[in-house]
C-alpha cells in the first residue's frame, strides 16, 4: 500500500490549490504520483470548482439557528439569482448555519467556519457550477431569548437577543421591524458619544443667527428625533407608528442585534 505523506499532500496542494482531504484521496487513487493525481482532481470538477473561486459572488442567501441556547447566523454568496433560489443551494446555506453552532464562540466565526467547512463549500461549488462564498457568519451564546427572521427567503437576515419578552408574535415583529426599518444602535445610550456629539455639532451649524437661548432647545430637539431615526427602541413601531418599542416593552431590554442583507458593503 502506498504511503501518502502529509508533505505529498501539500504538494499537490500547493499544485492545485484543492482542499486536504481531496488531494489525499486524488493522490490515494493515483497510488501516489502526483500528475496523475491532478488529472483525478480535474475529472471529479474539483480543480474547476477552485478555478471558480475569481468569479464575482453577488447572490446568495442568509439562514439562521437557535438551539440549546445558542444561535447562529451565515451568509453564503453565488453567482447567479437562479442559483440561490434551488433547494440544493438553500439547503446548503441552513446546513452551515447549523453547523456553526458547534462552533464554541461568541461572535463573529466566519474566519473559523470557512476553515472548518472549505472541502464541504469546494464541493458544493464543483456540483453547483458557481463560485460560492461563506461570507458572514455569527454565532452566540444566548443568556436571553434569541430570535430570528428571513425576509425574502433570506435576502435580508435578521438575529436578535432579548430579555424580558418570551411571545412568539412579540420577537417575530421585532424581527420584522429591524428587517424593514434597520437600525444602526440599539438604543440612545449605546451610541458612542463622539458621534452623537458630531450630530450636535451638525445640529448646531444649521441654526446660526437663532437667538442663543433657543439653540440648545433646539439641538435637543433635532438630537430626539436623531433617536427616533436610528435606535431600534425608539423607532416609531412597525405595528403602530405612533408608538415605539421602548413604549411597548418598557421591562425588555435588546441585547444585541444582527441584520445582513445580502451583498451588502460592509
């Protein structure tokens, strides 16, 4: 039996750029000869999957996991729209958020996953035909109530961690509301203060020539609303826009929040 050596292995790999464990067995079939390991790798679509990986990654889908308090999110890319609508894509795309709550962080895990899942994702990309592309993915230890939505069947993706709120209908619209309203903070007090004193300052500068004593009033004014644009809780609520989710839940308190939506700058 031929003894194929871990500096044979990264040999081909270093060739051809496919995954360990596809060199390893491209290199068992070809009893060890490298060129004809090659030539294994090109008939199974593995060196024309990693040929792909240059191709532009615009489309692609969001899925989410809860379960024993944790939850994951991912953001996997393709090329094409009509890729990303097939099961055999989106199946793909639930089957990595799953898999990413093994992951034993709390964060972001993308750079681990793709180590983790990259001979699974090479191929994935050789029987789809496109070019994939973990791109984001988060996963958390939940010591509140996580949630999750996927708008346009996993265009948008939204993740959200809460205490005090243990309704379904309750998470579920706040899922929605950030999907459609997509906040920047959370709430007033975790904005940094640099930036709301930047948008004092902006405040101020539109109102030279008022009369002193009405400035600070009006700044005031100008920084609430401010609020009401940005932090989720102060938002005026997607059921009701004359309140806010401060005023529904005044006991709950947001956690944190994830909202990606696909191919979006970072």
């Amino acid at each position: 039996m031929i003894n194929i050596t871990a500096e044979l292995v990264k040999s081909l790999r270093d060739k051809t750029g496919a995954g360990m464990m596809e060199c390893k067995r491209a290199l068992e079939a070809a009893l060890g000869d490298i060129e004809n390991a090659v030539d294994h790798l090109r008939k199974s679509g593995i060196l024309k999957a990693e040929k792909k990986s240059a191709r532009a990654t615009k489309e692609g889908k969001c899925a989410a996991a809860i379960k024993d308090g944790k939850a994951s999110m991912v953001e996997i890319l393709c090329e094409t729209d009509f890729v990303s609508k097939t099961d055999k894509f989106q199946d793909f795309v639930k089957d990595i958020a799953g898999k990413s709550l093994t992951i034993q962080a709390d964060g972001c895990v993308s750079e681990k996953l793709n180590e983790i899942e990259k001979e699974n994702l090479v191929g994935m990309i050789a029987i789809i035909g496109e070019n994939m592309q973990i791109r984001r993915a988060a996963t958390w230890i939940v010591t509140g109530k996580a949630a999750s939505y996927m708008h346009g069947s996993g265009r948008i993706g939204v993740m959200v961690e809460v205490t005090g709120i243990e309704d379904e209908a309750a998470l579920n619209d706040l899922c929605m509301h950030i999907a459609a309203f997509n906040p920047a903070f959370v709430c007033p007090a975790c904005i940094p203060a640099d930036k709301v004193q930047h948008e004092r300052d902006i405040a101020a500068a539109q109102l030279t020539g008022k009369p002193a004593n009405m400035i600070d009033k009006i700044v005031e004014g100008k920084i609430n609303k401010w609020y009401s644009e940005v932090c989720l809780v102060n938002q005026p609520w997607i059921r009701d826009d004359k309140t806010s989710f401060a005023k529904l839940y005044p006991n709950a308190k947001v956690k944190r929040f994830l909202r990606w939506e696909v191919g979006e700058e970072i």
